[in-house]
C-alpha cells in the first residue's frame, strides 16, 4: 500500500471515529439522569475513542510528513 493510500484510510478512519464520538457523547447529553452504570460505560468508550483518535492523528502526521519528504519512506510507492 503506497504513503498516499495509507494517508486516505487514516483520514477516513479519523472522520469514522469522529462521528461516533459524537454520536456517543450526543447520546450521553441526551440521556439526563438515567442508569449511570450505563452512562460511564459510555463515558469511557467515549475516551477510549479519543485516545484511538490520538493515535490516528500521529499516524497521520507521520504519514504527511513522509509525503513532503518526497514519498521515499518505507512502503511508499
């Protein structure tokens, strides 16, 4: 898989992760005051998501940073 083809799906797994982040912590917002079991174990699949998000974003920084040195990084095609 070339530099530029493993940028795209990073960036496309960053957009995915995004939005279910979202789409969790919107739902937390919207539960109010119900089974707070529940709510922290979607609390803390929302931080688990941050953190998979953090990694995403330095793979993706060295990703482009592979790109601007002209693509001759491994795997780069």
């Amino acid at each position: 898989m070339s530099t530029k083809d493993d940028l795209q799906r990073v960036e496309e797994d960053l957009a995915r992760l995004r939005a279910e982040n979202q789409d969790v912590r919107d739902q937390i917002r919207d539960m109010g005051a119900t089974d707070q079991v529940e709510i922290s174990a979607m609390i803390s699949q929302a931080d688990e998501q941050v953190e998979l998000i953090a990694d995403l974003e330095r793979r993706r920084d060295t990703l482009i940073q592979r790109l601007e040195k002209g693509g001759r990084g491994k795997g780069a095609r």
